[in-house]
C-alpha cells in the first residue's frame, strides 16, 4: 500500500489526525490530511484545541497552497506556546527573551567597563602626566599619589553601543 498525504491508498483509507480526532470520515479532498498526517496526532489535538476545527479549516482554505504548510506550522507553534502559557502565548516566550537578551547587554556593559578599568589600571596612559610642568613643591597632594584629574575617567564606554542599550523590541510599539 502506497502513503499519500498521511493516509494509506488501497482498499482500507486511513483518515487523518484531524479527521480521527473530530471521528469522521476522511474524504480523498480533505483539507487537514496533507498537513496533520495519521502519525501525528498531538499537532492537530494542539491546534483545534487552541482554534478550533472549523476555523483552522476556514483559514487553511483561504490561502493558496503553497503558504498553507507555512500557516499550519504557525499554528502548531502558537498553538503548543498557548498549551503551556494560556494567558500570553508565544509572545510571553518572546518577552522573556528580550528580558534575557537585555540582562545579557547590561552585563555585557559592566564587563567591558571593567576590561577598560583594568587596563587603565595596568597600563597608565602615556599621555597623562600630572606632575609634568609642575615641581614636587608645587604639585597637589592629588597629582602627589597619581589620582587622576576630575575630568579623566577610568570608565570609557566606547565599546558600548549606547543606541542599542535601551531599546528593546517593544519600544518601537
């Protein structure tokens, strides 16, 4: 016996997961049978569960078929997200993503920060000399213990990119 589109040809027709799962009977033309195939059932169970038989076949019927397997497997995601999160879906997925991706750009940051801090610390720059021009008489005591000017700081972000550091996808919303 020859598979075609998830049923068996011969003389016993095997129905589709979404046809044995609503018990009727499977026509040759049915909608559901190329996309919800008999071996996998939990797919069609998910998605009628979550949209419902009647419209699932409403939409698949109003695109062309070559978008059809692209809107099933949509719906088979959104569908599973929905099953775990009944409340938001594949968007609570979504944000939570973006929360880690901008925890991970804040530290980030911070270690970068400290790279330059380091290196600073390590290798003073050449070009900063705070007694240079001055005598020890007259130097302060700041310039005395290599503190450096009020307007030289440790902490260079130019690494950072700081356009991208608070936006998040939901911003642009």
């Amino acid at each position: 016996m020859k598979e075609i589109s998830g049923r068996k040809q011969g003389t016993s027709l095997s129905p589709c997961a979404a046809c044995k799962l609503l018990r009727r009977r499977c026509a040759q033309d049915c909608v559901f049978a190329p996309y919800f195939p008999a071996d996998e059932p939990h797919k069609f169970a998910s998605v009628h569960k979550v949209f419902g038989a009647s419209n699932v076949n409403k939409m698949l019927q109003e695109l062309p078929e070559q978008q059809r397997s692209d809107a099933v497997s949509s719906m088979v995601y959104e569908a599973n997200a929905r099953v775990r999160d009944p409340v938001y879906g594949c968007v609570g997925a979504i944000s939570s993503l973006q929360q880690q991706i901008d925890l991970l750009q804040t530290q980030l940051a911070i270690a970068q920060a400290e790279v330059v801090h380091m290196r600073m610390r390590h290798f003073p720059s050449s070009s900063y000399n705070p007694t240079a021009g001055h005598s020890p008489e007259t130097a302060s005591p700041s310039s005395k213990m290599n503190i450096p000017a009020p307007n030289k700081s440790y902490f260079s972000m130019d690494m950072v990119d700081h356009d991208s550091m608070g936006e998040t996808l939901w911003s642009s919303c």
